[in-house]
C-alpha cells in the first residue's frame, strides 16, 4: 500500500526528539560539531593527500601549502554544516513551538547546507552538487516508488545511461573546448580520434616498399643475434605476433572519412582489448586493496580475489562500450560515405547496452547529470537558456536536504552508503535521534530504522556526555 502521511505536526520538545541524550541544546550542537570536525579531517586528510600523490612529483611548499589550506576550508565546510544542521533544527522548533514534516530534517538540512556551501572553494561547488544531486534522485524516485507512484522499470539505469552517455559523446564530436573532466574520461575510453578537431594525417615517409624492406633488415638482425640464445622461441612469438598485428591493420583497410589510423577492424579490435586490459586491472586492484588485510592472514584468499567470476563484469562493459561504439562509428562512415557528429548518438546508444554487464546506479546518475550539466551550459552558450545564477547552490541545498530528510523520516529509501557516511559524520548521533515521536506522520520511520542499523550493522545505543 502506497505510505500516506497521517499527521503534518507533532508537539514535541527538542529533548523528546532531537537529542533524547541531553537537556541542551547548544551542548548537543557543540557535541556534532566536534565529532564532524574529526571525522571532516580524517577524510579530507586522506583525499587530499591521495590527489598530491597522484600528481607524480615531490610535492614543493607551495603544493603542501594549498593542501592543508584545502583540508582545512572542506573540513570547515562539513563540520558547519553538520554543527549548523543540529543547530537549526532546534531554533525552528523553539520559533513555532512545535515540529512538523518538514522542520524535523529537510528545512534545517536546507539552511545548514546553504551557510555551509559558501565557506567551499567555488570550484568545488559544482562536483559536490553533482555528487548529492545523483545519490538525491535516486532517493526520490525510490520514496515514488515506496508509494506506488510510479512502478520499478527493469534495467532503468541503463536506459538512464544510454541518453545521457549519447548526448555527451554528441557534445564530444561538436565542441571545440572539450576540458571538462568527463571529456577526460572519455579520451580514455574512445580515444582521441572521435574527438571533434581531430584529423589523421598520414605521415609516412617512407613508401611500403622501402618500409617493409627495413622491417625485413630488422628481422634478419634479429635473427642473427638471437638465433644462437635461449630467447629465441620468444623472439619468434614476438615476431609471430607482430606479424598478426601488422596483418590486422590491414584487413578491410581504413574508409577515407574515418579519423583514425590503420584499418577499421585494428581500431575496434585494439580499442576493445584496451579498455577490457583497464576494466580488469581495476576492479581487480581494488578488490586486492580493501581486501590487504584478509589476503595478509590467508594468502590462498589471493587466488579466490582474482579469479572471481565477477572481476569480468567491468571489463566486459568497457571494453564491449568501446569496441561497439567503434564499429558502429566506422560502419555509419562507411555507409554513407562521410563522418557525422550525429553518428554519436546512435553509436553511443547501441554501445551503452553493454552497460548491462554493470549496471551502476551511481554511474547512470552521474552520467545522466553531466550530460544535463553540459546541455544547458551548452545552451547558455549559444544564447539558447538563461544563465540561472545561484542555481548550483540551490541544487545542493535541496538535493542535500532531501538526503537528510530521508535518513530521518525514511531511511529505508536512502543509499546504504549515505547512511554509513551520516552515521559515521554524526558519530551516530543520526541513529540515536528519536523516531518515536515522528512515528506520527504514519511513515513508520522507527521500524525502517531498525531494519536499517540491522543491515548495515549500526546501532542506536550510543551514550554522549554532551
């Protein structure tokens, strides 16, 4: 049966609700805002100094300087933001003498975010927003659905994948200034030849004659000198294979209107093996990362780790997304004897069925936002939509107070990773929070709760001096 929202206001004290473990109010706010400082720092600690490593130099002054400068204004800005939830909550209560729907979590989360958000560096503001904005949807159609509004569609994300990965890959073969971060990505992926502005020229300086008469000079060298040694059955396989490779780069030939060098089948083929080799690398090294300390005690788990069924799962998507897109592309070119930026959206809706293989809801949102994000900055661009100042913010508050009011009212229908985050940000002062009182907006938020701290192995039985 679709939840029916029973009551719109319950007359209870901040004390009944709130913070059961303490009179104060300005004590219990204190007490969050200590514990986010700590929690702030460890993971902004962690994140920063992981982002100054990936950049693979000796870090100077100046770069350490930036960093604890970072650490500390994005520790400043979560711990306000949770110091400043708890402290709202009790100010709307002790302004309209009671609670309601929306003051128990969604309003105060509201304001909280949007004094906290402005303490952020501005550009940070758009990946935060990006980042709440994602787990956000997927809370709100999860609430629709938990009241028959609307019914569970069978592999949703990818279809939520498939538009938002053509409209990007359409913007990648139209725009000239393709630096944001999820052109990177799909450099990596697709390579830089679908990109728009790329053109292949055909360098080559030596015809194929003298070209394959230097191949053979080396071969022969190579012969020699490995003739009489141990590696020569290696040197043969390496010959072996580059033969086949060099065979490969020739069968079918390349269309004039294709961007890329050798021959279609060698574009696909490579493109595929490449993306396949970095799916499996991944998923592989971080199973072995988070699972160090299991594989320190029982060093036979290693095998297990690796040759897990599922390690396949994210090369299959990539390498597949990659190898279709591909063929698809070379086969429109080749069809109709020119190249398109509209054969994007077609290739890439045919290539997100390999999405299939890992259906992420995580993936499918961020995707799906981009895409909206980059649409619309698009639009601004050509003068099409107006500039909508503030929007980003705006975006945030909501999409962050929506997070915290589900993990209050419902927290059946949050991410389970959220909750994880909020109880740990909270020290489970979230958990401990009484959904007694609220029970009587008809949502069973106490029950949901329970199954929640079940799952995810929390509890509510936290004692706090303040």
């Amino acid at each position: 049966m679709p939840a029916k929202l029973s009551k719109f206001v319950i007359d209870v004290s901040c004390k009944q609700y709130a913070h059961p473990w303490s009179d104060s109010c300005i004590s219990t706010t204190a007490g969050l805002g200590l514990q986010a400082i700590q929690e702030c720092l460890r993971i902004y600690s962690t994140l920063y100094f992981l982002t100054l490593l990936t950049k693979g130099r000796v870090p100077n002054l100046t770069d350490l300087k930036k960093t604890f400068i970072s650490i500390f204004q994005s520790t400043a800005f979560l711990s306000w933001s949770a110091f400043a939830y708890s402290m709202f909550i009790c100010i709307f209560r002790r302004l309209l003498g009671n609670f309601n729907i929306l003051t128990v979590s969604f309003i105060p989360s509201f304001f909280s975010s949007l004094t906290a958000i402005i303490l952020e560096r501005p550009s940070r503001r758009t990946l935060l927003c990006l980042y709440v904005s994602n787990i956000a949807t997927e809370t709100l159609f999860r609430m629709a659905v938990y009241r028959g509004y609307v019914p569970v569609v069978p592999q949703g994300q990818v279809y939520i994948f498939a538009a938002g990965m053509a409209t990007l890959l359409y913007l990648f073969r139209n725009n000239n200034n393709n630096s944001d971060s999820i052109y990177k990505i799909l450099r990596i992926v697709l390579g830089p030849h679908e990109e728009k502005g790329y053109i292949y020229q055909n360098n080559t300086q030596l015809s194929d004659t003298s070209r394959n008469k230097t191949a053979q000079d080396k071969d022969d060298r190579y012969q020699k000198k490995f003739s009489k040694s141990n590696f020569y059955i290696v040197q043969r396989a390496l010959k072996l294979y580059k033969d086949l490779i060099d065979k490969i780069k020739k069968v079918g030939g390349r269309h004039h209107t294709c961007p890329h060098p050798n021959s279609c089948v060698h574009y696909t083929m490579t493109g595929g093996l490449k993306m396949f080799s970095i799916g499996f690398c991944v998923e592989v090294g971080l199973k072995l990362i988070f699972q160090l300390k299991n594989i320190i005690k029982r060093p036979k788990h290693l095998r297990e780790i690796i040759f897990k069924k599922g390690n396949l799962n994210l090369a299959c998507f990539l390498g597949g997304f990659a190898a279709l897109y591909k063929l698809v592309s070379c086969s429109l070119r080749r069809i109709n004897n020119k190249d398109s930026p509209n054969y994007a959206v077609i290739a890439g809706l045919i290539a997100s069925t390999f999405f299939a293989m890992y259906p992420d809801n995580t993936i499918a949102l961020y995707i799906a936002w981009k895409a909206l994000q980059l649409t619309w900055n698009k639009g601004v661009e050509l003068g099409k939509v107006p500039e909508v100042k503030w929007f980003v913010i705006f975006l945030y508050c909501f999409s962050t107070a929506t997070l915290f009011h589900a993990a209050i009212v419902e927290p059946q229908n949050l991410r389970i990773s959220y909750w994880k985050f909020l109880y740990d940000l909270s020290g489970g002062r979230i958990a401990v929070m009484s959904r007694i009182p609220i029970n009587e907006f008809g949502l069973d938020s106490y029950k949901h709760l329970q199954d929640i701290l079940r799952k995810t192995r929390t509890h509510d039985k936290h004692i706090y001096s303040f």
